[in-house]
C-alpha cells in the first residue's frame, strides 16, 4: 500500500538528511562518501550495491540505516543454498479450526521497505534471479500469483570482490538495475583507531529513528522537482554515449578498452543522484557539477570493459574519470 505524503520544503530535506546522517554515523565512522550514496538511493527509490572485502562496515551501515528510519527492515544472509523461495516466500498448507486445509501465501523477508541482501555474490545466479526480479517489478509472482511489495521499497545488496573464494558475480544486466555501485575503502589509521575504541570498549552509539516511510516519500517526490537545465540534461546524456566505444568522440581510453558502454539506465542515475546531490547542499537546481559528482557510483558498473581493458587492469573508475574530465575540458571551452 502506498504512503501518502505531504509537500516538503527544501530546508527540512536537508535537516532531515543531515539527521539521518547524524544517527548512522554514531555507529559507523568515516565511510561519508559511503553514506551519502546509500541515502541518495533511499531517497530516488534506488537501489544500491555495496562492495568491499570483510570487516569493512558494509552490513553494519545499512543495519544502522535502517534503525534511523522507521520502516519495515528484513536482512538475508546469502549462501549457496539459499533458494528463491527462502527470498519471495511461498504457499503453505493451512489448516483452519474445523480442520478444513488451503494454501496460504507466506511472504518471504524480501516484504519490507529496507531490504538488505547481505554477500548477494554468495549464492547461487538462480536465488540471485529472485531477488533481482524483485528490484525490478517490485512485486513477486508465486503460483501464478502477483503479490505487490510495500513502498519505499529498497534493496542494499552488500558484496565481496568476485575474485574471492566462493562468489558467483553478478551479470551485467543484473548489476545495470543496482542505481549505485558504491566501493567501501579500508579506513585510514586515524578512523582504525576510533572504530577500534567503539568496538573494543563498553558503550556503543546507539541510533535514534529520524525519519518514517511519509517523509522519504515526502523527499523522494520533493527531489524529483529540482530542475536540471537543458544544457545539464544534454551533458549527462553525453557522458553516457562517451562511455561507448563505436563513438568517434569518445576519448582513446573508452574506444580501446570497453566493450559496451553504460545504458539509459545510467544517464538516469546520473539525473536522479544530481538532483539529490544538489538538495545536500542547499542548492535547488542541479549541475554539471553534480552530474561528475555522481558519475562513478551511477556507471562504474555499466561499463563492460574487453579483454585487453581487462587484463591491463583499467579500472572503471579510470574510464569514467577520462570521460567526465574530456566533456568538461571541451565544455570551458565553448
């Protein structure tokens, strides 16, 4: 069932934001970039892939995300013999007082608001299928049956690289649904250190709910009336056809080392995470600023790079750098 909401000023977007911030970072220390991507998808109605080796806080933000909102949260933990219908749910047998039985749908962890798929690359592409399913329909078929999922609706899907031990990546398409890809760093030895004195000692922070599912809607609808200016508009949708190889405009790095470029898909994160961006900080109409500002999480996982991109190690990142840092360059120029 949808929330109603009301209109939201711009100030109490950024209040708000800030609160939410605020409370998650009593428990996670660092990580700002981290954060203020994972509240970005909250607020577009994204959804975010988290990647990083263990120990590193991807679980422990988005458990601390969720204590800040009032919103139905579930966690499941992803193995290899996790089955789709452990993620949907799935009919049982019930049987009332005069012993008459039926099948009743029994709905699985993936019915909440804040899902968080925890190592999704654990388990096998058909349990990964399910859930992915879920992020795009919104909504899960069982028996032939539609059963729709509450809104906001959001999955946080959290990741170890795929070159360990025991993962099974995920596929470019299915990667294209996440609106975020978002790399979590190894903390510097002054963040060590206070996550060190948090985790060792006798108190912990404890985080405050904030916020409830009406006003992240509230925020949501508020976020998608910023303007973006035609030129804004035509610079990100550049951005994405320089990410293309078969382009003769696109910078040498691309038309030597990608195989396909980034998707609409892409230039829509670009859009959605600007605009949000632009509210962060205090501004109501987004940028070409904003667009290379979220450039990296919006496409760093929709560029499919060949082999020779592949095995001379050019990361993503790199691409997507030279690609934003040519259109600005030729941008001062005019």
């Amino acid at each position: 069932m949808a929330v109603e909401t009301a209109p939201m000023a711009p100030e109490d977007f950024i209040s708000i934001a800030q609160a939410i911030e605020a409370e998650v970072g009593k428990t996670i220390v660092g990580q700002k970039e981290l954060l203020r991507g994972v509240i970005t998808c909250v607020i577009t109605g994204g959804h975010a892939l988290l990647e990083g080796v263990p120990g590193l806080g991807k679980t422990a933000t988005v458990r601390a995300l969720g204590e800040a909102l009032d919103l139905a949260f579930s966690r499941v933990q992803f193995t290899p013999d996790l089955m789709p219908s452990d993620i949907t749910g799935t009919n049982i047998i019930h049987e009332d007082e005069r012993g008459a039985r039926d099948f009743r749908f029994q709905p699985g962890p993936v019915f909440a608001n804040l899902v968080l798929a925890d190592e999704v690359n654990r388990a096998t592409p058909k349990t990964q299928s399910a859930l992915l399913e879920a992020m795009q329909e919104k909504a899960v078929t069982v028996a032939g049956v539609r059963h729709l999922l509450p809104e906001p609706f959001f999955v946080l899907a959290t990741q170890n690289p795929v070159d360990m031990e025991g993962t099974y990546p995920l596929p470019e398409a299915q990667l294209d649904r996440f609106l975020y890809k978002l790399l979590v760093p190894f903390p510097d030895a002054r963040d060590l250190v206070q996550i060190l004195e948090r985790t060792t000692g006798g108190t912990s922070g404890n985080v405050s709910k904030v916020t409830d599912a009406a006003t992240v809607n509230a925020m949501a609808e508020l976020s998608r009336l910023v303007p973006v200016a035609p030129h804004v508009m035509e610079y990100a949708a550049q951005v994405v056809l320089h990410t293309h190889p078969e382009n003769p405009r696109s910078p040498q790095v691309v038309r030597r080392y990608v195989r396909f470029g980034a998707s609409p898909r892409g230039a829509q994160a670009l859009v959605l995470g600007a605009k949000v961006n632009a509210l962060h900080d205090g501004r109501y109409n987004a940028s070409i600023e904003d667009i290379n500002e979220v450039a990296l999480p919006a496409l760093r996982h929709r560029i499919i790079r060949n082999y020779e991109g592949e095995s001379e190690g050019i990361a993503p990142d790199q691409i997507v750098h030279e690609v934003t840092q040519a259109l600005t360059s030729a941008a001062a120029r005019v």
